[in-house]
C-alpha cells in the first residue's frame, strides 16, 4: 500500500506559484506591529500623564526658543542662556503669586461659599419679575459649601497629596524643558540624520517654521488673555463687584483658549456674580462690557498681537477643543489649540496647496459683491442721467444769452 505524502499534493508548476519575495517578512512585520499597537492600547491610559507632561514641556520649549536663540546671538552659551531664561520666568511667576496667590485663594473660596445666596438671589428674582419655576439647588449646594468649607484629616490629605502631585509634575516638565532647548542642536541632529541629504533642507525649514509659529501663537495668546484680565478686574474694582481676582483671571484664560465663544462663556460667571450680588443693573453693565471688549479686541488688540502669528480656523478649533476636553479632560481642551498650531504646520509644509476656483459653494461672498456692483452701477446710471439734461440746457441757453448781445 502507498503512503500518503505530503509531496504528492506539490502541483507541477510550483516554482511559479511561489509567494512574492518578502511575504514572509511581511507578515512579520505585521505581526509585531499589530501586538505592540495592542499593547499601546492597554496601556494608553496609564501612560497619558507622562504623554501630556512631554507634550507641555515640547510647547514651552518651543515657545522659548526663540528668545534663547536671541541671547546665543548676542554670544551666550545656550545652556546658559536656557538656565537664566528659565530662571527669570520661574522669579516672574513666583513674584505674581506672592503679590496674589493668597488673596486669588481666599477670594475663591468666598466665592465657593457665596454660590448658594448668589443662585437663590438670582432664583428669587426670575421667579418674581418673570415667574420663571427654577429647580432648587439648596442640597447641592450645601453640599458643595460644605466641601470647600469643610476642615477634615481625608481632605486636608487629599489637598496635600494633590499640591504634591502637581509639584512633582511641574519639576518633571521643567527638567524636560531644560532638557529639550539646552540640548536641543543634539536633538534635532538625532533626527535629522535618518533623513536623506536630500530631505533635511525641507525638514529644517519645517522645525524652524513650527517654531517660529507655535512660539508666536502661545505668546499672542497669553498676550491678550492677560490684557483680557486686567481689563475685566479694573471694570469689576471700579464697580465694587466682588471676588474680582478669580473673575478676571477666569475670563482671560477661557477667552483665549476656547475660540469663538470663549470671551462670552468666560465672562457668564463675571454677569451671574454681579447680578447676584450687585443687582440687575451691573449684571446687564458686566454683559455690555464684556460684549464691548470683544469687539475692540476683535478690532485693535488681536489684529496688533496676532499679525505674524498661525491663523486657524474658527470651526476647526472649536472642534478640537470639544474633542480633545471629551479625550483629555480639561487639560484637553487647553492644549488643543497649541495641539492644532502644530498640525496646521506640518500639513501646510508637508502636503502641496491648489488654486480653488471661485464658486458660491466656497465663498458666499461673491453674492455680495456683485449686489455691491450694481448698486454702484445703478448710482452712475442715475447721476448720468440727472447731468445729461442740465447740460443740454446750458448748451441752449448760452446762444440766447449771446443773441442780445449781437443784436444790439
């Protein structure tokens, strides 16, 4: 009897059916990248702080670069110049919240306190003057007074393993900061090299547009949110509106970093405060100024600090806020914007640009303008019109004029 072999089933043609060179390392390759993209996911969530923290270090790196290369210009060592830069900033920051910190922590916990009377105050009057049904917030409300006025030992460990964690995070960043502008030549040496000596001019340029840009949008930014507190804590001093501090800081930072709407969600709590607690009057004055100061920052200040900044689209930010506050948490949706700044860079340097012809499909404005020509056009033909017959009347009467004057 003839055993049964393998072999038998070889077709004939086999060397022809072969598999396609590299098939084997192929599927290797694949293998390997499917378990770590498995691993990665497990693990994601645990690594999200680290992530952030080094995306945070890479956005102040970024953002003083150009002021190291500036002092290395002027002949400074660049580990020199990064350990004095940093320093200053860390003097400038400390000395703020020396001048604030405890008046910016004891105002926020008045206002913590004051949220119940603020709300019933607010609840009293829509219930009378509009015979608004609010909910009660009464339990809540206690709730959260007793929260932050409450003094116990799991509290006091909390707060305390809280300022430690973040103590902890905030040496981790600067040491990679530090790290990342004082040996950042060494770095961008690393990277370049696994690129051809044709690719790296494209990829210099690209680092030294990104930095130019990101650097350019955080400073614009931090810019108008503190023009944006001074000027909401003068108008809420001037006006003997309460918990001015946390206020004017809460609406600078929300107005800069959530685009579009920010400067009217930043300054709800400033109305809500003041009509709680001054009256109807400022409530609707605290409205008019904040309206007030969006448009001249819209009009004068944005257009002064922003002129050489990254531009971004209103809906595409907004968006990335949304979804990176759903992702990330509030941290999110702060990094978002800087988060966007670098995607725009690298997608304008990376992918090629064409001309879009005009259509009413990309650009509503072409309506306007030629509504525009023709009443420019209907204004000419009226005026040619009106002087058309004046002047055909002077052309008859100056012979008659004249014609007295021959005949005498």
């Amino acid at each position: 009897m003839k055993k049964f072999s393998l072999s038998n089933l070889k077709p004939e043609d086999a060397n022809e059916r072969r598999l396609p060179k590299g098939f084997v390392l192929a599927l290797v390759y694949t293998a390997i990248v499917a378990a770590a993209s498995i691993w990665i996911w497990q693990h994601f969530s645990k690594a999200m702080p680290v992530m952030i923290d080094l995306l945070l270090a890479l956005f102040f790196a970024l953002a003083m670069e150009p002021l190291i290369a500036w002092l290395i210009k002027k002949g400074w060592n660049r580990k020199l110049a990064t350990f004095v830069t940093l320093t200053v900033i860390l003097v400038a920051i400390g000395g703020v919240m020396g001048l604030f910190g405890s008046l910016f922590v004891q105002q926020s916990i008045e206002l913590g306190t004051a949220i119940p009377s603020i709300y019933e105050t607010i609840h009293n009057f829509l219930n009378t003057k509009f015979n608004l049904d609010m909910p009660e917030m009464k339990d809540a409300a206690k709730q959260l007074s007793s929260f932050i006025t409450g003094d116990t030992a799991l509290k006091t460990l909390s707060v305390a393993l809280s300022i430690g964690t973040f103590i902890i995070n905030s040496v981790a960043i600067l040491l990679v900061v530090y790290y990342m502008v004082a040996y950042g030549p060494q770095m961008r040496h690393f990277i370049l090299q696994w690129f051809r000596p044709e690719r790296q001019p494209a990829i210099r340029n690209l680092w030294i547009i990104s930095e130019e840009k990101i650097a350019g949008f955080l400073y614009s930014r931090v810019i108008l949110a503190i023009l944006c507190s001074i000027f909401t804590a003068i108008y809420l001093l001037i006006f003997d509106i309460p918990y001015w501090l946390p206020l004017a800081l809460f609406t600078g930072i929300i107005s800069q970093f959530i685009p579009t709407v920010g400067t009217y969600i930043g300054g709800a709590l400033p109305v809500i405060v003041a009509l709680g607690s001054n009256g109807l009057v400022l409530g609707v004055g605290t409205l008019v100024f904040i309206i007030i100061y969006q448009q001249i920052e819209n009009l004068i200040f944005s257009p002064k600090v922003s002129q050489h900044t990254l531009d971004l689209n209103p809906a595409v930010s907004y968006i990335s806020v949304l979804l990176f506050g759903y992702m990330f948490g509030a941290l999110g949706a702060f990094l978002a914007l800087p988060v966007c700044a670098i995607i725009s860079v690298l997608w304008g340097q990376l992918v090629q640009k064409y001309p879009v012809e005009e259509h009413e499909l990309v650009n509503d404005d072409i309506h306007v303008q030629i509504k525009k020509a023709e009443r420019i056009q209907r204004k000419t033909t009226k005026k040619s019109t009106k002087t058309t017959p004046k002047s055909d009347s002077k052309t008859n009467t100056k012979p008659n004029s004249k014609s007295p004057a021959k005949k005498s």
